[in-house]
C-alpha cells in the first residue's frame, strides 16, 4: 500500500529542509506528522507552538541529544531559510524521469531494518534504479561490504572475492559508491551478476526503471547508499559504475536530488548502511576511517560486523585491526566467513544461483572452495588437514613417536622407549597396523612413510 | 633454600621413567612423595600397593583422566620397563658438566606459575645455561613469542622487532627453540641484549654456567624451553643459536638428558611456556599448528594469548585468524599492544633498559615508535592522526562543510547551505576561525586550505 500523495510531498520537503539525523526535526515530524510538520515549518514567521515544543523536547529527553536540540524554536530557525528551495513537487518529478521515485515510511515497503535506527531513521528514501528499494530482499540477504578510499591491490582483490561470492549466495552486496573498496564491491558483484545472467551490457537505459531484471526475479546483485542527491553520479570517477549498478541495483539516498555529499551527510549515510543489512564487513580502513563508522554504527544496533586482517605493517589495515581489538568485529578471512555473520541463514532457492547452476555451491561452508578465488579457504588451510593420526589415544600417540621409521624395533624395545606397559605396545600396534601407519619387519615394527 | 639430595635424585629418576604429564604418575608423586614413589617403583615385581592405588584413584576422580590413568598397576607396567636407564646421579653430573642442574618443585626458587598447571604440573626443570631457573624474572616479566617452523619473511620480521622491543624493556623472550618463528625470538632477542651491553660474542664458554652474565642483573634476554634432553642441541641447525641462547639466558626441559624429542614431548613442552609466561603471542601458525596448542593452554590457564593479523592468503596467519575468530587471542600488530597483555606492568627499574639509555621508551605505548622498526604504529596510524576538525560539534562541522574553499560565502548563505539558524553560523564562524579553519574574506567566510 503506497502512502497518500500528500505524505510523500510533506516528506520531500522536509528531506529539503532537514539535514541527515536533525533529532529536532525528526522529533516534530514524529510528534506532529509530517505534513503539520512541513506547514509549521512554512508559515514563516510563526513561533514554535507550546504544544509542539513541549512534544518535541519530552521526545528528546530520553533521546541522547544535546539540549539544543530540545529547543524547537532552533530548529525552526534552522530549516527556514532553506523554504526558498524547498520544491517537493519539482524533486519528485525529477527522480521519476530520472528512473526512480520516493519512498517514505508510511508505504508498505518501507524497510522495516531501519527501525533499529529510533528517531535517526531516515525521513524518506529516495531511490534510481532496477530495482524499487520495496523489493529489496529481506535484512538476512542484504551485506555491507565497506572499506577504504585508497584501497590496496590487497584489499581490492579480498573485496572482488567476497562481493562475488556473495552474489552468488543469491545476497546483495550493499555498499557506499565511493572509489576504492566501495567501488570494488559493487564492480565484483555486477560482475558475478552477469555471470549468472543478469543484464549485461547494462546501460543505464538496459531495463525500464523500477522494473525487475533479468533472471534473479528482482534481487538485485547491489545497491549503492550515497551521500548526496541522486541526480547526478558522484564521484565522478565512478559515474559508469553507478550507471551500471542502477541499471541492475538501485542507488538510495536520504538526501534529495540536488543536494551535495558533505562530511556530515557521509558520516549519516554510513548509519544507513549500517542500518539496513544484517552484517557489515570491513575489509580495508585506515586507524581513522569512515569505514569504522558504519562498523561501530551496526554494532550498536546488534548488526553482526567482520573485519578482514591483513598485513600488520599496512596502514590500510589498522583500522580492521583496531575493530577486531575492540571487539566491535569477528575476523572474517573469506566469504564463507562473511556469510557466517548472517547466521544459519537457509540458502533460499537459489534466485540467482539457479541459473548458473554448477556455480552455487550446496553449502556457504562449500563457497570459497569454488575455485575460482585466489586465496580460497582450501589453499590457505589443505596443508594442514585432518593427519592419520588424528584421534590416536596418548598411548598410541607415544608408540607412534618410538616406531623407528628405516629400522624395526621389538615389542619389548618399544615399551621402554615408548614409556608403556607391554600390553599396550601390543594393542598399539595392531591398531597402527589397522590405519597404515605401523608395519611388521622380521621380529619388529617400524613406522610407514611417509609420516 | 634448596631440596634435600635425595629428593632431587628420586625427581631426577622419576623424569627418566616417566613421561611428561603421566598423570598417574605425577598423582602417585602427589600422594606418596617422590622418593617413596621412585622406591615403590623399583620394587621391580612388587604390585601396586592397595593404599597408594586408591589415593591415586580418588586424586584422579577429579581431573580429567581417562579410566586407564586411575590405574597405578598399568602406570607400574609401563614405568619398570624403563628402571635399567635411570640414572639419576649420572644424569645431575651431566647436567652440571655442561653448565646447569635440576630444579625441583621442593627448591625455593622453583617458578610458582607452574602451579596453574595442577598435577600437570612437570616433574622437576633441567635447565643449562647463563641464568639459574630459580632467577628467572617474575611472571609478569615473561612472554612466549612462538609460531610455525616455516616462517614466511612476513612473520620473521614481525617477530624480530616483536622480540627486540620487548628485551629492551626488560621483558624475557620465552620460545621453544625450533625453526621459524622460534628460532626468529631467540635470535631478536639476543641481539637486542647484545645492543644493551650484554654479553658481546658469547660462545658457550662466554660466562660460567649459572652466574648473572651482562649489565641485566640476570635477567635473560630469551628462555628455550625444549622437548627434548639438553644434552645436545636439537634441531642441529640451531645448534649455535641455541648456544648462545645457554650463554646469555637459558634452556629449560622437563625430560632427563639423553631424551629424544617425541611429537608428545613436544605437545608437553608447549605447556610449559603457556604456564611459564604471563602472556603468549602466536606470530604465524597454520591452521593446526603446535603454537595453537601452547596458545589455548595458555588460554585454558587465564594467560593472556595475543595472534598477530596477516594476509588472509597466508597459511601461515590462518591458524593465527582462528585464534582470533575463536576468542582465543587478541590481536596484536605491534610491541606496544604485546606489551599490553602483560596488564599495566610497572616499567622496573629498567634493568636492560638502563645501560642503552636513550633506547628504553619512559612508557609502553612509546616502544614501537621507537624508530628502528619496520613497520611503526607511528607509520601505520600516522596518516590518520588527529585532524584540525576534531571535536568540533555538529553544527560547526556542518558550517565547515557549507564553507566554500576558492570562493568566500556570506553567514547567510551559509545559514541556507549548511541548514543553521544565523546565530549558529556566526557563532561558528568565530570558533572556525579560532581553529584556523575559516577566515574573512571580504564580506564573505571561506575554509582555510588544505583542509
């Protein structure tokens, strides 16, 4: 069920007047309404009824916000100036040419993860794109792979096998837009998306807005959170790449169109991020990251949250340390791990791995052994599988370590070297014979190679 | 004060027929004493007193000890086989020829941490080298620093600096003497002794056995503890490092001389330097590895264990990301966060560190800035050190952000860019300014460059 025209109006509005997370705007929209609130705002030179003001800072009081925030009469101060370019109607119509729209809380689809956020949720969502954000998949199938701007050439191939595997495991890979990690994350999993089929080619214009692509019945392999308004592409550098992720993700913002990305508007952006997937990985950030952010803003709202190790002397890495000392984040070393983090999540049926077929492994555990990964879980740790000895008793054990490998040695000899009794250097050895690891020689036993 | 002589000839005899951590055998000890124990022993054919084998039964009840452990008979089978090798007096002459003795838990000077092992608790310590076991420096001043025997160039070069940084704030370097990483603590360790005045040289001969070599009061830059007798220095290609390693610090073991090192010997012996230090660090291990075993003892026992992060490709750190992702260990990525597990240890009076002067750091956290290492926390986390914006609060960094940096804005297009009521940007222009991030120019505000 969409909202009534005049909600969703009232809505663009204030997303005009308000900046991201304006507790005090939040607060009035949530005591008044959005349209009472859009009109108090309007008549210019009214003061903040008593009534609204006293709603707004009982509101507040349990909130933690700063006492200024409890004063209304600020806050009216504050969006004021900015009515001259308030243009709802205006802004509605440019999202819907530009293949997009708004969603705002009062409709049905409105992504019931950003609850979590209390007050700070957002007002509305604006969105452009393949996919409207009402058809985003549940929380459980939605990861934030985040990191650094300046990525290493480390980081960059982590973040390629993750997104991939992700997509792959039928979860959208949800991240900033920005260069470097954000970039590579959204590139892997368009890329793992037409590898499965999805659209390729994919300019924007590939799919009629808002409409479901290609073969995965609507989940989109990724979906861009950016920081300002969602008419033009930002960074620049990445414009083809967001083209690209329109045409078979969507990109959402909580800003309107028009609006610049600012520090502040990232810093809010990234508690969207946080907000809306089920877990956040972190594969590459500085000491000092944005990135850590959306970390620490996911594990407030009890979001799982993985941070990819890395080399100790990397200052790209500093930050996942820092997270993983903090204990704000599990180490997550390879998608199988990344997909831990959304718990015993039952692989569904397979929307985007089904065509693929061979591609979709049975088992998230099964993942990285696909093969096609650089550093697969297999190669990291094979060389230290399950050994023939694995699950001897200590006797047994101690009678391993005294079988002579290129001699042979008597029962008895055995006992002393071994430290038992002759019973148990009898019982032993058949039981070493039994898995290949002991054999006769003449009167003794020797040990089989190789160990 | 130390043991009677017959006390330390029945522990000696005792290591030579017993295994490490036989537990019937350390409960028979526990019950009947250890010169009563090794005469009971000796009564070749007599059987297991009735007395004796139901006080080991009821002091097995409550360990975790398999039912075959309760039964002294089957510890007599397996101990008498060995009666013909005991030979305690030759073994203390031997030990004492090459430099070194029989500790015993009867000696004053015997380390009490042993104790978190309980009846795990080893036998007696044979030690040969510069340092008598008995003046080893308190718990809180040992650290293991242990890893895989194939080290990668990566782990060798975080160990080193791992190792030197804490000699050269008095922290002794326990290892186990292997390849690898082992052999890598060692090696950073002695040099770093060497750096402060030790011992220059140190050929076996360099200083008699027992005595307090150097300028450190007799605290050993480095401690090996072996699975194998100390007769011979095992592996052969660390023969010399292992020299040096008796000639400035010590080598410890729980086996008679003349003991081969066994897989079990081994697994034993990792014990030992969990129990032994207050902290230990894993800087590479495969995803099994022996220094996993000495990590989660050490765990088990309330130390506090520290894995070094690394490439997620390695297969050297995944057994160090296990760790990490089981609980296990904290990170660690630098000396100061190693130092860090030792809880907030009073620097001492600085017994290594005093001679080098200027080398030894006033506080933990200064150490791995100290300059000569690779890979700094200062050169990892430099480039995200505190920025000029810093504490300022939401308002002033939304005007930060409105502020134009080429062109200059008027406070009331500020109002309207940045969403604040006027007095908020005026009042935020003036604290801008005093933080140097904004200046007048003209009618106008702009940010002061660089950013």
């Amino acid at each position: 069920m969409s909202a009534p025209d005049a909600v969703r109006i009232a809505r663009a509005g204030l997303a005009r007047l308000m900046e991201p997370s304006d507790l005090t705007g939040l607060a009035l929209v949530a005591v008044a309404g959005p349209e009472e609130a859009f009109r108090l705002i309007g008549a210019r030179d009214g003061k903040a009824p008593a009534r609204e003001q006293q709603a707004v800072a009982e509101l507040l009081e349990g909130v933690a916000a700063s006492r200024a925030e409890h004063r209304l009469d600020a806050g009216l101060e504050r969006w004021r100036p900015r009515l001259p370019d308030a243009a709802p109607a205006r802004d509605l119509d440019t999202m819907r040419r530009l293949g997009g729209g708004l969603l705002v809380p009062e409709d049905a689809g409105w992504p019931g993860q950003f609850d979590a956020l209390g007050l700070g949720a957002p007002l509305c969502l604006w969105w452009r794109g393949a996919v409207e954000p009402a058809a985003l998949p549940p929380v459980q199938d939605l990861m934030a792979v985040v990191g650094s701007r300046d990525a290493t050439a480390y980081g960059r191939q982590v973040t390629s096998e993750l997104a991939s595997a992700l997509v792959r495991e039928a979860v959208t890979v949800v991240s900033g837009g920005a260069y470097g990690i954000d970039a590579r994350a959204h590139e892997a999993a368009l890329a793992a998306f037409d590898g499965l089929g999805g659209p390729a080619g994919t300019g924007a214009t590939a799919t009629a807005p808002g409409t479901l692509p290609g073969p995965c019945g609507g989940r989109p392999p990724t979906v861009a959170v950016m920081a300002g308004g969602l008419d033009r592409f930002y960074p620049a550098g990445n414009e083809d790449l967001l083209r690209r992720v329109a045409a078979a993700g969507v990109l959402l913002a909580e800003v309107s169109p028009g609006t610049a990305p600012t520090r502040w508007r990232f810093l809010q952006r990234n508690r969207l991020i946080a907000a809306l997937c089920a877990a956040t990985v972190v594969v590459e950030a500085r000491w000092r990251s944005g990135a850590l952010t959306t970390a620490h803003r996911a594990a407030e709202m009890g979001r799982e949250v993985g941070a990819v190790p890395g080399s100790v002397y990397s200052a790209n890495s500093a930050g996942c340390h820092r997270l993983l000392r903090e204990g704000a984040a599990l180490a997550v070393t390879d998608a199988a791990e990344a997909l831990e983090l959304l718990g015993g999540r039952p692989r569904p049926s397979s929307p985007t791995g089904s065509p693929g077929g061979e591609r979709a492994p049975a088992h998230p555990l099964d993942v990285a052994g696909g093969g096609d990964t650089a550093g697969s879980r297999e190669a990291v740790r094979s060389r230290d599988a399950a050994r023939p000895h694995d699950g001897l008793d200590i006797q047994d054990l101690l009678l391993l370590d005294a079988l002579p490998v290129r001699s042979a040695s008597t029962p008895d000899k055995l006992a002393v070297v071994a430290g038992l009794g002759i019973g148990a250097v009898l019982g032993g050895l058949s039981r070493l014979q039994a898995r290949g690891l002991a054999r006769r020689l003449g009167d003794g036993w020797q040990r089989t190679r190789p160990d």
